[in-house]
C-alpha cells in the first residue's frame, strides 16, 4: 500500500524505545498521511493496535512475509485521542517524588570531555572522549526559546563543564534568561581561565551541583579516581567561598546504599542544606555494566539538548532509543513528541495496565 513515509524499527519493541521513536516519525508527516512501519518483532503489530486506538490513528493495514516476519503495518496520521493537556502524570522507576512538569526544566550537555573516567558515567566521558561542544549561540537560542515556552530554570552538564573554553559567557548568557544549575565534578575551576569563568559566574542565578559519591574517600575514588574525594572536598569549600549555593549529588550503587547515612553526617558537618542534597540511583547506560535499567516507559523524561539533537533524558544521551529529535533547534516539537509519547502511557495506565504494551 502507498505511504507518505517509512520507518523501519528493526528488532525493537515499543517498550524498549519503539514508542518514542515512532511518536516522533508522525510528528513530521501532515494528518491524514500515511506512515508505513516496517519491524522483525512479533510483538509489535498487536502493540500497535493499542497504540493506535488509544493516540487516535487508524491502522490501515498489517501484513507479514512469513510465519515469523518481517512485519509492515501502515498507520494513518489523526492523534484526535491525544490529550492537550501540557502537564502529566509518570511513574518512574528512577526518581522519587512528583514528577517535574514537561517543559519546566531543561538540561544543556556543554560537552562530552572529562578529567575523568568515572566508571558509571551514563554520558562515556574521558579526557579522550570527543569534545562535542555545544556553541554558546546555540544553548542561548536552546534556552531563549525554552523560556518564551514558559520554561523556569537551565541545567548545565557534561563531561565536565568547566572544560567547555566558553563556560564562563555561556553561563552568563544563560542566567539572564533562566536560573542555572552547573554540574561539575568540583576539580577544575581553582585556577587560570576555569576560575575566571566560575568568577564572571552571578552568585544569585547560578547554583553549582558538585558529585560526592562516599562520605571518605574509598568508595569515591574507587569509582572516580584515586584522590578525587578530597579533591572534591576542595571545590565545594571554595565554591561556598566564592559565595556560590552548592549543591551535592551522590551517585550509589546498591551495595553502598549503606554509605548514605555517613554521607548524611558529612553534609551536615559540612553545612549542606538538606534541601541541595541529591542521592540517586546508577543507571545503566554508558559506561555502567551495572545498575537501574531505564527505558522510555520507566524513565521519567527531562528533555535534554546536545550538539547532537535533543533526548528522553540527560542519562540516556547516548541511546538511539531515547533520542526525541535529531536537530537541538527548534525546542518546542521535541517537547510536544516527548507529551505526545506520555499521553499515549497515560491513557494506557487510566485502562488499568502497569505498562503501555506487552513487549514479549
């Protein structure tokens, strides 16, 4: 049967990504257009048969070569089924809490170099990674726009951000439209140019997020590198010098859940508000063999820009599957992909289903 356009998903299941994907292939054609999805897995013509019913589009037709495949189902273009609502609910496997509104917060990848090598990194940062830059143009227009959109606040990552050569005007550039958060390793910034750019930095708009994964140095170092504990140490005493808010993100894996509570005594000590301190689980992505599986049906989105395009999530900007839009301009289609893509889970969810599909 004819089609406006093709998409080939290969062996993936729309729990494992296909959702997204393909949310965001019917956003580029017009309603009333047909989209033909090709596919090697057998669950996905019956998924798509819920999909469809519960985003509104029509499936034309399903057709198989064989017994076991491959598939083509072409799908017409309506989504009448899709609420308008902006805000929505989500059940994350990966975060505690309420979940942050769509369109709230945006994260900005600055890089993908690093000092170090964490074992865990989900981003596979290094002093060798490639750079990736994102250009101080593009992250002003990224957040410009997000803000016209209602957007509140900016969240600064990496690599290590303070290897970017532009930080310090980007940063600044950022904090007069939105606050920002700078997440960095803590290690970087006590001297030379890294200094001057923290110190150009307002002290009311830019909050620095520094990783303290232990209370001592074991288990940090362990992960991180041999002397980054106290090296840490160091960059939040002289980000708290500086007159900067600090906050402090610990990264355990399960069997150090144990630490938390020394680390909670640390904080403490150390004048720490409890309300700027973050403990989170290790995703497994990047470097990580181990950890919390995360997924687009289990990953609560925070919509993420890179040089690359824009992404589900900052821990995931290296998963084909979780890749929302492959340009990092405009902001806004990718964030009405990412509501598009919850809709359709939430309308699953209101039928009583725990996940949108079988994916078996």
């Amino acid at each position: 049967m004819d089609a406006d356009a093709e998409f080939d998903g290969g062996a993936m299941d729309c729990g494992g990504g296909l959702l997204l994907l393909l949310t965001r292939k019917m956003r580029e054609i017009e309603p009333g257009q047909r989209l033909l999805v090709r596919t090697q897995e057998r669950s996905v013509p019956p998924d798509l048969d819920d999909w469809g019913r519960l985003a509104g589009h029509a499936i034309i037709s399903s057709t198989a070569a064989g017994p076991n495949g491959p598939w083509e189902v072409v799908v017409r273009r309506d989504g009448s089924k899709l609420p308008t609502t902006e805000t929505t609910t989500f059940e994350s496997v990966f975060s505690e809490g309420t979940a942050t509104p769509i369109g709230s917060r945006l994260w900005l990848y600055s890089n993908f170099h690093c000092n170090l090598s964490c074992t865990y990194c989900c981003a596979e940062s290094s002093p060798g990674a490639a750079q990736r830059l994102l250009p101080v143009d593009l992250a002003l227009s990224a957040t410009t726009e997000f803000r016209d959109l209602g957007g509140a606040e900016v969240i600064v990552t990496g690599g290590e951000p303070f290897l970017h050569p532009d930080l310090g005007p980007m940063v600044v550039g950022l904090a007069a439209l939105l606050p920002v958060t700078i997440l960095t390793n803590g290690m970087v910034f006590d001297r030379g140019r890294r200094r001057e750019a923290l110190m150009s930095m307002p002290r009311d708009r830019v909050v620095l997020q520094i990783s303290l994964d232990s209370a001592g140095p074991t288990l940090h170092d362990l992960h991180r590198g041999i002397g980054t504990h106290a090296k840490a140490l160091a960059g939040m005493a002289l980000a708290r010098e500086l007159g900067f808010t600090l906050r402090v993100a610990a990264t355990l894996h399960d069997d150090e859940a144990v630490g938390a509570a020394a680390l909670t005594q640390l904080l403490d000590s150390l004048g720490v508000d409890e309300g700027h301190r973050i403990i989170r689980p290790v995703a497994k992505q990047g470097f990580a063999l181990e950890g919390q599986s995360v997924t687009v049906d289990s990953l609560e989105p925070e919509p993420t820009v890179t040089v690359d395009g824009i992404w589900w999530h900052p821990v995931a900007v290296n998963d084909p599957a979780m890749h929302v839009a492959t340009s990092p301009l405009p902001v806004a289609p990718a964030l009405a992909t990412i509501r598009d893509t919850l809709a359709v889970q939430d309308a699953a969810r209101r039928e009583g289903r725990r996940h949108v599909f079988r994916c078996a």
